[in-house]
C-alpha cells in the first residue's frame, strides 16, 4: 500500500500542478496590472510629422494594442515594459490633448494625456 502511495503522488502532483497554471490569463504573463506610466516624446506640435511613440508602463503583452484617443494603432512589443506605435501626420494635424491607453487581453490601462502644441 505505501509502495502505490509513493508511485501516485508525483504523478497527482504533477497533474495538480499542470490545472492551476492554465487557469491564469495572459494578462498575468505579461508582468503584472496593464498600466501607462510614460510617454515618449510627450508632446509635439501640431503639423510636424508622424514620430513613433513608445509607451512605458508594465503588463503589457504580444497583443497589446497603443489607443491614441479611442483609435487603435499598430503596436510593436519590446518588452513587458515598453511598447510603441507610429502616430501619423494626421493624428497631429490639430492642436489639442489626445487619451493614451493600452488594451490587452480585454482590459484597459489607465489613460495618459498627450499635449498636440
């Protein structure tokens, strides 16, 4: 009996093991709480080119999305702490503040205001 006992427990073990990893979203993998803390440049003027802009934060993921007001833009991963996107010409055509955030995996970020001078 204790011989059959020391047989299945690495076994259940492993199995118990296996389930409760899968239960995590891939928000959890991504480092953390999906937040902005940073953008680079922070502001431009208005009519001077597309730039790329880089957000700085933490939790963000493969599938993380740069919103520039409620517009998704094409983002670039470079890590769980930084991604970037590239803001046209249009987007700053005109003065005024302009809502950042990052969505992945279904939630938002808190949302950083970028200056159009």
């Amino acid at each position: 009996m204790k011989f059959k006992v020391l047989v299945l427990l690495p076994a259940l073990l492993l199995t118990l093991g296996c389930s409760y990893g899968s239960k995590y979203s891939g928000a959890m993998m991504g480092g953390g709480a999906l937040s902005v803390s940073q953008l680079a440049p922070n502001n431009v003027i208005a009519g001077s080119g597309a730039f790329t802009l880089t957000v700085s934060g933490s939790g963000f993921t493969s599938n993380s999305v740069v919103y520039w007001n409620t517009v998704p833009h094409t983002t670039v991963m470079l890590s769980t702490n930084q991604i970037s996107t590239v803001i046209s010409d249009a987007d700053i055509a005109n003065p005024g503040m302009v809502s950042v955030y990052v969505r992945a995996n279904n939630q938002n970020s808190n949302a950083v205001t970028f200056n159009v001078d």
